[in-house]
C-alpha cells in the first residue's frame, strides 16, 4: 500500500498552489495515495467548521499533509474558534507537531529580489528550527482579570503564561542539534536568558543537550541580538533553534532577507516524523483566483514532505533540483519578475517544473 498524503489546499491561493504541487508529486514513481479535504474558511463554509473531523480523521491518518493556507478577511467577524486559522492550531495540537523547520534560501537566481546589499545575503541558506506547541502560545492561565494590588489595583489586566517543560526543550534540542549535524555542525540557540526565568531554563537544557553531540558548536544568542544579526550579518548562522514566539518573529524575519515569500517552504514535524508542510505565506486573497500566485514554495513543501517524512530523498533532491532548473530558465511568477526574466502564470510554472524534472 502506499502513502497516505492528505491534501488540504484551504482558502484564497490555496487550491492554485497545491494543484501544482500534486501534479509533481504525482509524476514522481512513487505509490502515494492522495486525499483531498476541505479545512480553514472553505471547510468552514461548506461544514460550519474550519477544521471538520472528517478532515482531521485523514490527516492523522496520513504519513503526511500537505497544507495550501487559511484565511480571508471574510471571517474576521466570526468567534475566534470558528475563525480559519484554527484549523493550522487544532492540526498542530492534534497531531503533536512541535517542531517547525523554516529554510531561508536565497537562490542565486534571485538575487536581486533582497532589499539587502547582495554580499551581506548572496548564498544565503539558514534553517530556523522553531518550537510549535509550547510557550507563551500555549501557557495557562491567561485572559483578562482585575489586578489585586500594586500600583494598577483595581484596573483590569490583559495576561499569559511562558513556560517550557523540560522534556519539551529537550525534543526540540534534538531536532535542532540533528538538523545541525546534517549541515554545517553550527547550532545557535536563541533566548532572552536575561531577563526571562524560562529562558534560563531553556539555555541550561540546550548545553545539557550539547554533550550528546560533541561535533556540533553550540552558541547562544539573546533574541533582541538575533534580530539585527540576521539583518546585519545572516550568513553568520548556520541552524538557529529557538522558542515558539521567538521563532515566529525570527523566522518572518530571516523570510524577508530573500524577499521572495512566494519562494519558502516549510514543515512542522512531530516524533514519529509525521508532518505537516505549507508554504511560509498566507492565503494572498488579494492574488486568489488569478492563476498568478508563485506555486514554488508548496512544490518546494512537497519536496521536504518526502524528506523528512517518506524518507524519500533522492525525489525530494530532485523536486529541488527542478526548481532550481526552471528558475536558470528564466521563468518567473509575476512575484519575482524582473526584467530580463519570463512571467509565467501559476500553472505554467508548474507546467516548467514538471518539464524540468525529467
Ligand atoms: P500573505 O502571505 O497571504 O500575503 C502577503 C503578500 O504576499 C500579499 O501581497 C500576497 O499577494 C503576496 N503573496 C503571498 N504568497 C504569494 C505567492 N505564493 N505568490 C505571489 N505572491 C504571494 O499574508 P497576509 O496578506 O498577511 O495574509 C492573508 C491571509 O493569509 C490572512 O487571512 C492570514 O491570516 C492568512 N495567513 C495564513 C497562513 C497559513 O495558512 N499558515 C500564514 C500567514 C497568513
Ligand atoms: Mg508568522
């Protein structure tokens, strides 16, 4: 039998880019066995719930999903529960996927697409390992209460809780020291140890970790650091590993020193390598509909779901090897046109992509 990959293209651009991404992952010869399944605000208006069981049923069930994007300014008004993005959060929760791999690339091909000067990022490629179900996301209690005393007594007060259990920094340790000792043997934690009790904490686990991987260099880094360094210096990182608000922050961040959103891919893992992959980006309900939306960073999604979840790297290797051919082409999405260069529409590109991995 094969495997089971659940497809859950959402809303606004969703449907046009996982179209692109299955038809790659079918002309590889691979048996997988594809189910598609409504989630975020189309679920929502076809089953009054963004992430219906029958479509969470078929993603815990699958070896992998491959997720488009949720969201439209549409919902806004719903109650939060029912809002698109609970979807990514009960899918997340359900499956247990705390580990999120961001890769930063920037192709040479693409050079010009960064706002910043081509010898601070020319050959950049960094991978964020960011924590996904833990922290100041998650952290109980929290809400809104009257403050008892001190000098806002009697004022109401908005609050959450930060905490790390210890075996939470301990899985995530790993996946980062792993992700390390595959690449460059650079691991840089990243934290606000001096200021924040969890922080501390998460450092001392991260060097405890360390003596397990003698071959990998592990450095810290306060957050607020981290920040300008990846604007003034990024390819001094190799992997960064770091907290769930922290990574959220970084790893937008490090997204922009390409400049091509269209371009990232990325995956959330959990212990038994089961995985969800999406693009970096949102819905682009400003773009949906259009056929213009750049499909490379779901197709470059599709390739690290065979990665790090089928275990199938010789066709995750040449997915990659597929994008990078078309982009020596000149074929370019409307996203990271320039001149000199081909617009193809979305399903052009993937039509050049299939092309290119003959
Ligand atoms: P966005 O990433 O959807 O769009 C930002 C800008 O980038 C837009 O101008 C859009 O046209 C462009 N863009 C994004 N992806 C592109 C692609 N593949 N090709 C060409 N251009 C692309 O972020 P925004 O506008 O902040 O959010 C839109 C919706 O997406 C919101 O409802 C938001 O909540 C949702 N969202 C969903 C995520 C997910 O499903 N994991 C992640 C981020 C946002
Ligand atoms: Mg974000």
């Amino acid at each position: 039998m094969g495997h089971k990959i659940a497809v859950l293209p959402g809303d606004g651009i969703g449907s046009e880019i996982t179209e692109q991404a299955v038809r790659v992952l079918r002309a590889l010869d691979l048996d997988l066995e594809i189910q598609t399944a409504p989630v975020g605000g189309a679920a929502y208006d076809a089953m009054e719930h963004p992430l219906p069981p029958s479509t969470l049923e078929l993603a815990k069930k699958s070896s992998a999903v491959l997720f488009g994007a949720v969201g439209d300014w549409k919902y806004d008004s719903l109650p939060r529960e029912l809002r698109p993005e609970q979807a990514i959060l009960g899918l997340r929760k359900a499956m247990g996927l705390f580990a999120n791999l961001r890769p930063a690339i920037l192709y040479p091909q693409l050079a010009n697409a960064s706002s910043l000067k081509p010898e601070v990022v020319s050959g950049l490629n960094i991978l964020i390992v960011r924590e996904l179900t833990g922290d100041i996301y998650f952290g109980q209690p929290r809400g809104v209460r009257e403050v008892a005393d001190g000098p806002f007594k009697g004022e109401r007060q908005g609050f959450d809780t930060m905490h790390y259990a210890e075996s939470e920094v301990r899985r995530i340790a790993h996946v980062g020291f792993q992700a390390a000792r595959k690449r460059s043997q650079k691991l840089c934690s990243v934290d606000k140890s001096n200021v924040l009790e969890t922080s501390q904490f998460w450092r001392d686990i991260m060097i405890d970790v360390a003596r397990e991987y003698p071959d990998v260099q592990l450095s810290h880094m306060y957050v607020d650091n981290a920040a300008m360094q990846l604007v003034r210096a990024p390819k001094e990182f190799d992997v960064i590993v770091t907290g769930n608000l922290f990574g959220d922050i970084l790893s937008d961040e490090a997204a922009m020193l390409t400049g091509s959103i269209g371009m990232l891919p990325s995956a959330s893992l959990n212990a038994s390598n089961q995985g969800l992959y999406e693009p970096s980006h949102g819905s682009a309900p400003d773009i949906a509909g259009k056929n213009i939306a750049n499909p490379l960073a779901t197709i470059l999604s599709a390739a690290m779901l065979l990665r790090y979840s089928l275990g199938a790297t010789a066709q995750a290797d040449r997915i990659e090897a597929a994008v990078q051919a078309v982009l020596e082409l000149g074929l370019r999405t409307a996203d990271i046109f320039e001149a000199g260069t081909r617009k193809v529409s979305t399903s052009e590109m993937g039509d050049a992509v299939l092309k290119a991995l003959k």
